[in-house]
C-alpha cells in the first residue's frame, strides 16, 4: 500500500512537470495545439484518439483497481437500482406541492414518487444491514456496499451505510447530462468512468452478492450482464436478489423463455426474488452462513 510519503513522491517527480505546461494552458485560456514534442502520456489529444482506446480501457481499470486496493476494499455487495426514485420526505414534499396545483397529471406523478419511495427507503434499510455487520468484523471480511454512485437507489444505499459510519464505494459514469456522485458515498471511494464495459467489470470484480432493486434500462442491463456471467460460469455463482417481488414478477416474463427452450429451467434458480431489505440480506447470510462464520470461512453452496 503507497504511504503518503510515496504518493508526495510521485506526484513531486520530475514527470509531473509534464502536467505543468497543460495547467499553464488552462491557467491562461490557451487553447491545447498539437505538439508532437509533448510527452505522451501528458498529451490528451494523444490520449484520446482512437487507436489508444486500449490504453484508455487499461487506465480505467487500474486507477480503480489501485484505488480500492488501497482501501482495504476486498469483498463488495452491490446494489443496482433506478436513478429517479427519491426519499419519501422528498416525495412527501413533491406531493403537498402538486395538492396545491390545478394539474392532475402532477399530481399523478407526485402520487407515484410517494408509492415508489419505498425502493429508496428498503434501499436505504439494506445499505445499514450490510454495513451494521461489517462493523466488527477485520478488514479482510468486512462487506462494503457498491453503488452505480448517482441518485435514487444507489443513493439510498450508500447513505445506508453513511448512516452507520461505514464507507462505501460508487462507481460513476460520465453521462451526455451531468451525472455527479451522491453526497453519501466515501470521497476517496468514488470513482468516475467513460465506458460502461469497464464499469461493469468493476461492480463484478470483488462482488460477493448482487441485489437488484427496481430500475430501468441501465439496471436491466446490469443485471442480465451478471446472470450471463454467471450462466456461462464466467463468474463464481453468488446471490443474486431481486428486491421488489411484484416489480420484478410484471417486468421479467422468463418463463417464456423457459418454455420456448431458451434457457434451461435451473437458470430460473439463479436469483431469488423478496419484497424487504431484511430478506434481501437473509438470502445473502444464509448464502454465506454468516450469522456463525465470516466471510473467509464461509462455504458457498
């Protein structure tokens, strides 16, 4: 792990002289020309064009790799989620407003941010659970939440954790609208990304369960990304918990799958629906044994 001895030295290395010249750019307003005489790695219209794609997939990859490394962050729970549901005093607040308005499609929406805060608020539940647990425990076996880092349930989620004090991790992405990180998620924990691929295989990496509450195209994604993975077993299989059993029973028909022969009927086995937060971490407890082994002990079944 780098001391801050080392990263002062890094940063005081006469390579970083190269990132001067740049800032001077920016510092005066001056617009960045070509310069084939620029170091390369201090050069980002070098670092931008295509054919360095490759390097750019290796950076995004390592900065976080060596970031959570050295944080201690070995073993993660996931929580996927819609970006557009909000607390339920926010919610509560929308509604009074829209009571007051002559406009019935308002209120409509304000009613069902009202019914839908509940994802927030079990997101908000499942985030203190798994980080009430890790509180005792070594670093080595604490599980620590991972969020997409933006608003809505991923919010919710880490601010689960905040709640009890226990850092988590969000993994951003740069989106055509602004997208910052929540206020709940550990500063030297967030993480911004440009590809999505290299994203995924983060929230993958160090993930010992996967829970999946309501959402839309981007968590679909995500989750079929991981039941792929562990279909295929590229992945070691882990709980995959899919919160909100009637959501989920409306927006995933794959028993028709099933009966078209498109997947084999143990697939269905691969996740396990629930409506509560408290049953979304007993499925993963149970997965792991946890209330009579930590984690390294434990046995996945």
């Amino acid at each position: 792990m780098d001391t801050t001895e080392d990263i002062k030295a890094a940063t005081s290395s006469p390579l970083a002289d190269a990132w001067a010249e740049l800032q001077a750019h920016s510092d005066h307003g001056e617009p960045l020309e070509p310069d084939a005489y620029r170091l390369a790695f201090a050069d980002p219209e070098f670092l931008l064009r295509r054919e360095t794609r490759g390097i750019r997939f290796q950076l995004e990859l390592l900065k976080t790799e060596m970031g959570l490394q050295a944080a201690g962050i070995h073993n993660t729970v996931v929580v996927y989620g819609g970006a557009r549901f909000v607390a339920p005093d926010v919610a509560q607040a929308q509604l009074e407003v829209a009571r007051t308005q002559n406009d019935p499609q308002a209120l409509a929406l304000a009613e069902r941010a009202v019914r839908t805060s509940a994802y927030y608020e079990h997101a908000r539940e499942f985030g203190r659970l798994v980080a009430t647990h890790s509180l005792p425990l070594p670093q080595e076996e604490k599980l620590f939440i991972c969020t997409g880092g933006g608003p809505g349930v991923m919010e919710a989620a880490n601010r689960g954790s905040h709640d009890v004090g226990v850092p988590s991790v969000g993994l951003n992405i740069a989106l055509p609208h602004e997208q910052t990180a929540n206020p709940y998620v550990t500063p030297n924990l967030s993480f911004k990304f440009h590809y999505f691929a290299l994203r995924k295989m983060h929230f993958v990496m160090r993930a010992k369960a996967l829970v999946v509450f309501p959402g839309g195209f981007g968590t679909l994604d995500e989750l079929f990304e991981v039941l792929t993975l562990v279909q295929t077993k590229k992945a070691k299989p882990v709980p995959i918990v899919l919160c909100g059993r009637d959501y989920w029973s409306r927006v995933l028909q794959l028993d028709v799958l099933m009966d078209e022969g498109a997947i084999s009927p143990e697939d269905l086995n691969l996740f396990t629906k629930v409506d509560t937060a408290a049953e979304a971490w007993a499925v993963v407890r149970d997965f792991y044994d946890l209330p009579t082994a930590g984690l390294a002990a434990a046995q996945t079944k």
